[in-house]
C-alpha cells in the first residue's frame, strides 16, 4: 500500500519548501514504514521509520537518535507533525499534516492490526536467514 504525503521541508532560514513522501506500508515487514522523499533526485531519498514511532509522534514527542517526531499546531492553527532526521550528510525538518499521516497509519492497521505485527513474521524463515549469515553480491 502506498500514500502520497504532502511535506514543508524547513530550512536553516525557516524558510518552508514543498514537497512529496511517497510512504509505503507491506505486511510482510509489519513493524516498518518506508518513506521515499521526492526532493529532485530521480531516485528520491529513503528512510524507514518504526512504525510504532510515527504513530506515537502523533500524540507526543518521541524518537531518540536520529529520528524525533512530534505533535505541534503550525502558525494557522492547524495541527501537524514535525519529523527531525539526522545522518551524516546532514539535517532536515519536516512538518506533515497530522490528519493526512493519521489517515496513512489507519489505513495500515486494516492491514496489520497494532500489536499483530508478529503474526506477519515468518520466524522460520527469519532464522533461517541469520543461520545463513551475510551474503555477498560476488
């Protein structure tokens, strides 16, 4: 399942830019939400999220590290969330329209229930996996 999620990108200035998060949800990784930022680059920038985390950032801050989302009303009254990402090549803030991700994080519990998500884990295969150990790409 995909979402469009419209973004204000915030700069050093506070200066707000728009752009778009294409968020994705699969039950096969339950606990995860990928996020692919559209900032220009054909491929776009990718994070994954805890679930969990975006779902709390609607009520109260949380995050450690170098993702903190939290609840705020913008400068017209509207109620967003602002999401800090953090890497080494840098920062960025972003507000998102808290009705929009709350619809994106409803739709994803019709698929995955909260506190199902180890339903939709294969333990076998997981296992499995790590008895493997790495592979490489030779």
């Amino acid at each position: 399942m995909t979402h469009a999620l419209p973004l204000r990108l915030i700069d050093g200035s506070g200066t707000a830019l728009s752009l778009t998060a294409e968020l994705r949800y699969d039950a096969s990784d339950p606990y995860a939400v990928d996020a692919i930022f559209h900032t220009g680059d054909p491929k776009g920038v990718r994070w994954v999220f805890a679930r969990q985390l975006l779902s709390e950032g609607l009520f109260r801050p949380t995050g450690e590290g170098d993702v903190h989302v939290s609840p705020l009303v913008d400068d017209n009254g509207r109620a967003i969330v602002l999401i800090e990402l953090r890497s080494p090549d840098g920062e960025a803030v972003l507000h998102a329209p808290a009705d929009a991700l709350a619809a994106f994080l409803q739709s994803t519990y019709g698929i995955v229930p909260p506190g199902g998500e180890s339903m939709h884990i294969d333990l076998d295969l997981l296992v499995e996996e790590l008895r493997r150990g790495p592979t490489t790409g030779l």
